[in-house]
C-alpha cells in the first residue's frame, strides 16, 4: 500500500489533530497520504481513485460517505470512531496506531457489508417512456417521506412483481442488514446481523396495522410509486446525506448494489460489543 486519504469530519474537533498525526506516521512508513475535509453541509465527492485505502476520522456517517466513494472501486476503509455509536466505526482513537499496523500487515479482517443502489424513474409527460433523474448508494438505507412535518405520505410499494399495497405513512425505510440497527430501529425495526443479505422494508408510523416491517431477501428489487400527497412535497434520502425531490408519479426502484463496501474491523464481535454498549444489554449466562 502506497497511497492513501484521510477524511476528516470537520463537526469532530479532534479529528484534524489526529489527521495529522497518523499523516505523519504514514509517511514515515512510505506511505503518502491527503487530507480531505468532510462536512455534512457540503457533501462533495472526494478523489479516492488512486488510493489503496481510505482512512475516516469521524462517526458513523463519516463511514457512510466514504462507503459510497470507495464501494464501486473495491477500496477498504479504515474507520477511526470519534462518534456516539461506532456500529461500523470500530478503532478506537486511543489505539488507532496498533489497529493501522495490524491492517497495513493484513492482521485485521476486512468486513463485505451489502449496499443499496437507488435510481428515480420519472414519467415522460404523456409517453411511456421514463427518465432515470437520479441515482446513488446507500451503506445504512434509503427513506422516503414527506418533506413537511403535516401530511402522511401516498405510497404504492411491489416487490419483485408482488404487491404489497398502498402504504399512507410519515415515510418508508429500506435499509440494508447494517443499517437495521440505524433510523429503522429508531423506527421500530428489527436488529440484523450484518453478515446478513436481506433488505428491510420499514413504514414509519402507517396507518394500517397491516404495514408491518419485513424482512426479504437480497435479490428482491423494491418498486414505490409516489401517489399524490396534498400540498406537500416528498424526497428520497440515501444514508441521511443525499436528497432526491419527488413528485407525482415518480418510481422509486431500490435494490442491491453490485458493489460492496470493505470496512477494516468491522466482525461480528465489533457489532455485538456495540448492540451491549450502545443499547444497555445486560445479563449473566447461565
């Protein structure tokens, strides 16, 4: 490995002192590396094409951008958790040095955890024809709702050539098994393992006691229609960072990504450790 980028959120105000530092351990060991300043206001696209890893210093959603950048390219992310939860960002600050080792000398497992690619369909005026007018990747999930905080969004959802029905509902949840322990446990959901290959169809607050979360495989492709929603307006968020309006008509169409995200120390004692830390599990074995 010979190049690298590290990516610092700006919110964390130690991230930029430790940017520097592990800059300079790398470079002591020939390895060059650039520093890109991310923030969640501007949301731009960092150069990682040249890179044999990319190194975040920040939570969670730091993880979540550089997943989307460096999933397509087959490029692993070296996660530094200066964040609340750490779900997918293991490393902590403290020990960062002996982590990087055992990851540069390939003693640190490297996790495949499955992504989403959403893409809008919008009708053509009167032809048949639709326009693709957006798509991205998602690591967590992909939601749907209303813009504004007083109407119920109108949703038509299939699966896979199966419908499910019209949904009337503050949003609808589709997340991958990682981002099952994110907005869609929030939301109700259930918790899945990460080694897991389902997508999660979640309604947030549905009118009808038949709209229930579930579980479904990974080779299902999600369809929901927009159907109208008095004076509001709906928008596609993938990973809580990007935004897609909607309107009327429009056809959103989620599915499983080609490519995968490579997260170094992200194992099944990583997430565990998280569920008992994070969400106050306890007990004796028996």
């Amino acid at each position: 490995m010979k190049k690298s980028v590290i990516i610092v959120n700006t919110y964390k105000e130690e991230s930029r002192v430790l940017a520097f530092q592990i800059k300079k351990y790398l470079e002591n060991s020939g390895i060059l590396s650039q520093i890109f300043e991310y923030s969640h206001k501007i949301n731009n696209d960092v150069c990682v094409e040249k890179s044999d890893f990319v190194i975040t210093l920040g939570g969670d959603g730091t993880v979540l951008f550089a997943a989307r950048q460096c999933a397509p390219k087959k490029i692993p992310v070296f996660p530094v958790n200066l964040g609340e939860f750490g779900f997918i960002a293991p490393v902590s600050p403290n020990d960062w040095q002996s982590s990087l080792d055992a990851f540069l000398e390939g003693r640190m497992p490297v996790a495949e955890r499955t992504m989403l690619r959403s893409s809008v369909l919008r009708p053509c005026g009167n032809d048949a024809d639709e326009t693709e007018i957006f798509k991205g990747l998602a690591l967590n999930d992909a939601v749907i709702k209303v813009c504004g905080g007083g109407q119920i969004a109108r949703l038509f959802v299939e699966c896979s050539g199966h419908a499910f029905g019209r949904f009337r509902c503050d949003g609808v949840i589709v997340s991958t098994s990682t981002g099952s322990t994110a907005y869609s446990a929030a939301a109700g959901g259930p918790i899945i393992d990460p080694d897991l290959d389902t997508i999660l169809l979640n309604p947030v607050s549905a009118f009808s006691l038949s709209n229930r979360p579930i579980v479904l495989g990974g080779k299902n492709k999600v369809f929901i229609t927009v159907q109208e929603t008095r004076n509001e307006e709906l928008v596609l968020i993938m990973d809580g960072q990007q935004e897609q309006k909607l309107q009327t008509g429009d056809v959103v169409c989620i599915e499983k990504a080609d490519c995968k995200a490579l997260l170094a120390g992200c194992t099944h004692d990583v997430f565990y450790n998280a569920l008992r830390s994070k969400l106050n599990w306890s007990g004796t074995a028996f």
